[in-house]
C-alpha cells in the first residue's frame, strides 16, 4: 500500500495489487496491471493500464478520474458522480445512465471496476 497525505503520486510500469490512500494531490498510475484500490479525497485520479477481474476502485471526493483501460477486460463497470459527467469511449455494453450514476460492462463483466467522485467528471477510455 502506498500512503501519501500531500503532494503527487506516480507509479509507473507495476503489476500486481496496488492500493494507494491518498489525501491531496494528484494520483497518477501509468501502465499498471492488476488489482488496483485507489483512494484520494482532493485531486484527480489518472489510469492507464489493465484491470484485473476482480474489484477495481477508484474514488475521490474532488477531482476527476481518467481511466485508459488497455488490453482485454471483462468488467461489470459502475460509475458515480453528483457534479459532474460520466463519459464512456465507446459506449458500454447494456449501459444504463440515471442521477449520476452510470453502469454497464466491458466484455462478459466478470470483475468489476468502480468510479466514485462527488465533485468532477470521470471518463473512462477502451
């Protein structure tokens, strides 16, 4: 687990579980593969990287989230956000969009990914 209370977080080329609690900063995972929990109240969340078929999370109260899945997933994918937008390239599969809350899934949905921002957007990238 990587902890951090201010200042930025960078990991780069990681495979395995990761799990990252942060408290103000930005968050950024670049070509990560595997299980990743990621947690930041103040800041943005930037991904890059493939999901493993388990349960994947990302969460911040302010900030935004930009996931750039690579490779082949099968996640069941649900986003949440109260101010802001929830944006999926392409369009998930037996998408469904109300309140702030968006679901779908990628490939046959067998692991799950969850977006959560209170204040931002999240775009979520194939």
């Amino acid at each position: 687990m990587l902890q951090g209370k201010t200042g930025l977080i960078d990991l780069r080329s990681v495979n395995g579980t990761v799990k990252v609690d942060s408290t103000t900063g930005p968050v950024t995972l670049e070509n990560v593969n595997g299980t990743v929990s990621v947690r930041n109240t103040t800041g943005p969340i930037k991904f890059s990287g493939s999901l493993s078929n388990g349960e994947n999370w990302f969460r911040t109260i302010t900030g935004t989230i930009d996931l750039a899945l690579t490779g082949t997933s099968d996640l069941t994918v649900e986003a949440y956000s109260r101010l802001g937008r929830v944006t999926c390239i392409p369009e998930l599969a037996d998408a469904r969009y109300e309140r702030g809350q968006y679901m779908g899934r990628i490939g046959s949905g067998t692991g799950k990914l969850i977006a959560e921002t209170k204040t931002g957007s999240i775009t979520i990238r194939q």
